[in-house]
C-alpha cells in the first residue's frame, strides 16, 4: 500500500435494534409517537438510512386502518424528508358476518440524508385509523422479528 494516512477515509456507521415494542394503540390515531430507536450521526457528510420497520396491527371490519413510520431528526426538529411510509394497513369491507383480522409485517425505510455535524435521528410511528378503529397497533422488537436502523456516511 502506497500512499500517506491523509489519503485514508474512515467510514461513519452504525447500526442499532429497537430494545422494546412501541405500542400505538393508547394514544390518539394520527399521533407520533418516538420510539426508542435512534442513532447519532456523528459528523458533517451525507448519510445512507435504513430502517426495517416490524409492524402489527389488528381490526375487526368494516375498518381502514394503518400504521406508518418516519424519521425524525431530533437535533432539526424536522422529518427526514423522504422517510415516511406507510408500514402495514388493514382495510375490510362491511360484509354478511363479522372478519377480526390481525397481521404483521416489515416495512423499509431508505433514503440518503445530509448534515451540516452531528445529528441525533429516531424512528417515530403512529397509526390511524381513517375508519373504523384498530384493537391493537404495535411497532415490535422481539426474537419473532426485530425493528432496526442503520446509517453508514458516504459522502
């Protein structure tokens, strides 16, 4: 290897696992709710994000109900712009006889992001429920399934 150590590039990255579920279904559909899951991007650059989001929700018809996920940089006090997704949803329709269903899933979440130094970002979910209501909402973390977030700096 030729070269001096000024040619080297040290990457930024981490990666980090939501320690317990987040559970939705206690506050008002339409409200974000923090999650234990955040990272500190550590310096100036442009970062790589990705979150796998576990979900589940359950419902009983008729119902339009859903749970989405963002990032939120705490340090801006603003959304990770690009980061919102809708994670799971239930819809059933009225019908002859009564369906419960109840279903869980994983979502993504990837985007680049820039920052001007060192920035702390958390996933936040909520659910909403646009008819209907949900019987239990949950982001989860558990050895069925784990919710994650990662970043690695590339620029």
């Amino acid at each position: 290897m030729t070269g001096t150590s000024a040619a080297l590039r040290l990457i930024e990255h981490g990666f980090v696992q939501l320690g317990a579920s987040l559970d939705l279904q206690p506050t008002a559909s339409g409200t974000w709710n923090d999650s234990g899951l955040q990272v500190t991007l550590p310096v100036a650059g442009t970062y790589e994000l990705d979150a796998s989001v576990r979900a589940a929700i359950s419902a009983t018809s008729p119902v339009n109900t859903f749970i989405s996920a963002r990032l939120w940089d705490v340090t801006a006090g603003a959304v990770v712009p690009g980061s919102e997704t809708i994670v799971h949803q239930i819809s059933l329709a009225a019908s002859a006889g009564v369906i419960t269903s109840g279903l869980n899933v994983t979502g993504p979440i990837q985007v680049e992001y820039a920052v001007p130094g060192a920035h702390v970002v958390r996933l936040q979910g909520r659910r909403v429920n646009a008819t209907g209501a949900s019987l239990g909402a949950s982001i989860l973390a558990n050895t069925d399934g784990r919710t994650t977030l990662r970043f690695t700096r590339i620029a």
